[in-house]
C-alpha cells in the first residue's frame, strides 16, 4: 500500500512529510532503523540485530510493501532525512481479518516533536477505512511510558503482559505488554 505524500508542521515549527518510501530510500531508511535501534531498549530488535540487513534487502522489503494489499509502511522525512517510521498490517485470515498490527520506531532527536502522534493518527485512519478492521493491536516492552501515554491517548488499552519476553545484554528481563485498541 502506498501513503500518499503529506505535509505536516512540527511542534518547533519545521515542516515534516509522511509517506511511503521509495526505493532509492532504503540505505537512508535502513540508517533510521538502526540509529533508533541504538538509542533505545525500548525496540524489539537491537541494533546488532540489523547489522546483517543490507541495503538491497530494504530495498525488496520497500519494494513489497509498494505492492502490498495489506501493510502500509509510513516514513516520517525531516529535512530531506528520515526520522522515523511506522506502519501497520491488516490481518487476512478467515478469523484475523477483522484485525491489524501497529509498530512504530523514531530517532531520539525527533521526540517530543509531534512526529508519532502525526504518524498514530494516519494509522488510526487507515484503519477505519480498512473494510472489516475492527481491532487495532500492538506490542510494547513494559517501562517504556513515553510510548505508552502516546498510545493511551489514542485509546489503546493494554490486554495482557508476558513476563520476561526480552532478555537484556546485562541479563535483566523485560515484560512485553500486549495493546488494543476497539475501533
């Protein structure tokens, strides 16, 4: 699926662009992913688990989501960079169908800027026009309560944990919290 161009302003003023990446996006793309990777705990794949990712391997997975029916994919461009990205999946099985998956990841130097609330807000309605989505989920690590009071105020909800998901390289765990969110 493909997100047509918008602008939006930041909340220091800068004008920002959501949409789909294209091809010629995917080493820039991939830097995003393994930046915001590196400065949090807060993401499910560390930055080591990107290391083996090539640039022609984002450049299929780009590819594939421009010819997907079922996933939108949503890049934020600050300056002509890529600050962050979110995207969403609709399920397609004969008892998932009326579900859909949200992730988000941004750099540091972007939060506290609007950029995610901007980005939930296009996934929320993508959603809605989403023929049968009835149910928005997502997965969170517990602690991360910046990402939670964004998803809060988009009325997710969180349904259940799973206690010590993710094991830290320093040995300590992380509780994964599992969200919805009722359409």
């Amino acid at each position: 699926m493909i997100f047509e161009e918008k602008k939006i302003v930041l909340k220091n003023g800068v004008e920002a662009i959501l949409k789909t990446p294209e091809i010629e996006d995917a080493e820039m793309l991939l830097n995003s992913i393994k930046t915001s990777s590196g400065e949090t705990e807060f993401l499910s794949r560390t930055i080591e688990a990107w290391e083996s990712v090539t640039v022609e391997s984002e450049e299929k997975f780009i590819l594939n989501v421009h010819e997907s029916q079922n996933t939108l994919f949503i890049a934020c461009y600050v300056d002509g960079a890529i600050a962050g990205n979110c995207d969403i999946t609709f399920k397609t099985g004969s008892k998932t169908s009326h579900r859909a998956t949200v992730g988000i990841a941004l750099q540091k130097k972007y939060w506290n800027m609007g950029i995610g609330s901007a980005m939930f807000r296009e996934l929320i309605k993508a959603a809605n026009e989403h023929e049968g989505t009835e149910i928005i989920d997502l997965e969170m690590i517990e602690g991360n309560n910046r990402a939670k009071a964004l998803y809060g105020k988009f009325g997710f909800e969180a349904v259940s944990v799973k206690p010590n998901f993710f094991k830290l390289k320093d040995g300590s765990y992380q509780n994964l919290v599992y969200m919805q969110k009722y359409l």
